[in-house]
C-alpha cells in the first residue's frame, strides 16, 4: 500500500494484505491487548492468528499450516476480527505526520478571544484526574 494510507479509504473495504502492511507500517492503530470477538475459535488461538497474521507478518497459509487447519479457515477468522475491530473502533488510520504538522500550525494561526490568552492544546493530552466524591 505505500506510505501516506489515503485515509477516506474504509478499513473494511481493503484486502487484508494492504491492512496487515498498513498497520506493519505504523499507519493503522492496532490494540495492545487483542480482544476475543468470534466464538468459532478458542480465544487465545484466536488471539495469536490476529496476532501472527497482522502484527508479525505471516501468511494465512503459515499460520493453518501452524495449527493444522484450512488456510481459509484462517482467512475467514482474520476477516471476522478485522470487521468486528473496524466496527468498534479498535483498528483506526493513523493521519500521516504532514497532517499533524499542519493542525499544528491552522491552531497557532487562530486568534485567541478578546481578552483570553492563546493556550495551545497539546496533541496527546493526559486526561484530567476523577474527582473523588466525599
């Protein structure tokens, strides 16, 4: 697929090989803890296909050859995970760097109201700490 993952492009819609190099090269989000979403499937072995298929880079035909099952078998269990992930949010295009760089400068741009001081939003804000309730 190539750098810069035209981003109007759904996550559902392209083959599972251009997700797998598209999340290979840091321009799909990919959760850390990979959730169960197909019951067809134990869930740890579930987990280490997506795993293997989309983070390390395997085929599906090494990985059915790795549990002895069809290679579509392993494809449809991709699949499944991949439109469950999409649909809930886990697997996410990554805006390339240039689009973050202009963000940056449209908010340096804007004008602050009368009377208020421009505070620039940082990219990655840690959310406000729970107030304890007495």
């Amino acid at each position: 697929m190539g750098p810069g993952l035209n981003l109007a492009v759904s996550l559902s819609k392209i083959r599972l090989d251009q997700l797998q190099e598209a999340i290979r090269c840091n321009q799909v989000s990919f959760p850390s803890q990979v959730p169960v979403f197909i019951k067809h499937a134990a869930g740890t072995q579930q987990c280490h296909v997506v795993i293997l298929y989309f983070v390390r880079g395997w085929s599906c035909d090494r990985i059915a050859k790795r549990y002895n099952v069809t290679r579509q078998h392993i494809w449809q269990m991709v699949s499944e995970w991949r439109r469950h992930a999409v649909a809930l949010g886990y697997l996410q295009a990554i805006p390339p760097q240039e689009s973050l760089r202009s963000l940056e400068l449209v908010e340096k741009r804007t004008p602050a109201p009368a009377g208020r001081k421009a505070v620039p939003l940082p990219l990655h804000a840690e959310p406000e700490p729970a107030l304890a309730l007495a």
